[in-house]
C-alpha cells in the first residue's frame, strides 16, 4: 500500500477474498442491507436498533464515505459481496484508533452464518489492518450473551481482555484482543 493510502487509512478497493469482495457502499445496495439491517434477530447484539427500510437508507448514506478512515476515531464500513450472487450479505468494520490500535465489527445476513463467510472477510481485514494499515492491536467488544461472536473471536485468534470491559449497564461488553502473537 502507498503511503497515501496507508496515512490515509485507505485501502486500494475492493479487497478479493476466494468467495467474498471487500468494497465501497453503493446506493443500489439497499435492498441486500435492509435484510439484515431489519433482522432482529442478526441485530440483537449489535449497536443498531431493529432498522426499518427509510432507516436503513439513512444508514447507507453514511456508508458510503466511509470507505476510508483518514482521522482516529473514524470507521473503516466495507460491505461484504458475495461474488457468487453479486449481493451484499454483510458488513466488517475497523475503527481507527491511536498508537496502532483498532477495533472491529463484523456482521453477516442470518441466511450466510456458517459457511465460512464471515471468518473469510475478517481474515482478509485482519490481514489488511497489519499489513497495509499499520495495526498491531485489534479490540472486539461483544455483548454478553453474543456466544456465536465470541467463539468467532477465540476462532480468530483474539483472546479475553477483561481490562476492556465495560460495565455500563445500560451498554456491557466484554472485550477481546487481538495481536500478532496472539
Ligand atoms: C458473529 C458472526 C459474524 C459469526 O458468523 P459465522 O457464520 O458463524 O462465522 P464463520 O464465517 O466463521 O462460520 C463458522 C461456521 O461455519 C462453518 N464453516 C463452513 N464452511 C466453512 C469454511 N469454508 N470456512 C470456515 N468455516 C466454515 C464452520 O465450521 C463454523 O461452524 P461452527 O460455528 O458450527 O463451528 C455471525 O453470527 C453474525 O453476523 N452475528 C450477528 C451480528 C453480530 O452479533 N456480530 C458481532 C458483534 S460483536
């Protein structure tokens, strides 16, 4: 990655992973998101309330700036296309913070668990983040009771890091770390 790029948190898109492309927003991707940005059950444990259609169109339009990450605190929002359909069935997230430091965010359609997908595109964000973007540390911050993302996590390599926690208790996580050496 050039360095306007890397300073810029901005990776060359879209990202090819065997099954998945990692790219941009688009407007016309409204529909594939307001499937699962409308699917209680695919949100329950993320920081979204249960979107309805024109809800989802709002949340699209940020979307789609936020292919790049130039200030700390900003989100890296890729949408995850299946090559096979062409649909978006997804999103990964990587917010920009100090020092070498991210966190992530991961999300796939109800109708796409277990297949492999998800843990394909965060591979390949990982992998990024490291490679091109100057990472050295990734946080996860999981809702108690996310048991499917928090064996995602231990399955990616990130390890508890009860220090991160939060104890809000309107907004609890437990945190999970990732590092190069695991
Ligand atoms: C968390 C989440 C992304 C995990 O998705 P997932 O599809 O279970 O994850 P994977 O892509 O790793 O799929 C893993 C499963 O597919 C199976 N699989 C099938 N083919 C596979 C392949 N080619 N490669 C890897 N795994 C494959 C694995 O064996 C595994 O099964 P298991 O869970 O029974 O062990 C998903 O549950 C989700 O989107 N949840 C809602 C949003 C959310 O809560 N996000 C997290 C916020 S912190």
């Amino acid at each position: 990655m050039d360095d306007r790029r890397r300073r810029d948190w901005a990776p060359e898109l879209p990202l090819r992973t065997p099954r998945l492309l990692l790219r941009e927003h688009r407007e016309t991707d409204l529909d594939d998101l307001a499937l699962f940005h409308g699917d209680e059950r695919t949100v329950r444990y993320l920081p979204w309330p249960v979107r309805s259609r024109d809800d989802t169109r709002t949340a699209l339009l940020k979307k789609l700036s936020q292919h790049r990450a130039p200030a700390e605190g900003d989100w890296l929002v890729l949408a995850i296309e299946e090559i096979a359909t062409g649909r978006v069935i997804g999103e990964v997230d990587l917010r920009r913070g100090a020092n070498g430091h991210a966190d992530i965010g991961y999300v796939v359609r109800r109708d796409r668990e277990g297949l492999g997908l998800a843990s394909e595109a965060v591979r390949e964000i990982i992998r990024v983040a490291t490679d091109g973007l100057g990472v050295t540390m990734i946080d996860a911050h999981i809702v108690p009771g996310n048991t499917a993302s928090e064996r995602f996590a231990e399955r990616h390599g990130f390890v508890r890091h009860p220090d991160g926690d939060v104890h809000d208790p309107e907004n609890p996580t437990r945190a999970y770390r990732w590092t190069p050496t695991g």
